[in-house]
C-alpha cells in the first residue's frame, strides 16, 4: 500500500503596491513573496480579491508568474 499526500504550497507574505491611491479605478499589483511547494513546482497561481460589501470572489484568474496586476473601483 502506498499513500500519496500533497503538501499544500506556502508563502512568506504578500505584496501589495497600489501605483496612485487616489486614483479611480486603482491599480494594484500584487506579488506571492517566498513562494514554495515542498513537493514539487509551483505551476499556476491563483488570485481574487474581495471587499467589505461582497465577500464573494471577485476577478478570479489564475496565472504561471508569482505576480498579477488588478485594476478595481475604489471601494472598501
């Protein structure tokens, strides 16, 4: 018998760098920092954000690079 188990991939934090935060819509880009997967290789990133008034995911996307750019209304 042989039991095969993934170990989830970890991160050391996130980045987040908002280009003019007075600007509507903002521009915010945003990097998995110290990204690993003991197991193996990181293969796609996925991504959304969600805000105080709809907790649901919101531009959900997935990506090959540890970084994406949103482009959102200036909410909470």
């Amino acid at each position: 018998m042989v039991e095969v188990r993934n170990v989830l991939p970890t991160l050391t934090s996130l980045g987040i760098q908002i280009e003019n935060p007075e600007a509507d819509p903002l521009v915010i880009r945003v990097n998995a920092n110290g990204a690993t997967d003991p197991d193996g290789v990181i293969q796609s990133y996925l991504w959304y954000y969600y805000t105080d008034i709809d907790n649901s995911p919101q531009d959900f996307r997935s990506t090959i690079s540890a970084s994406t750019t949103f482009v959102i209304p200036k909410v909470t």
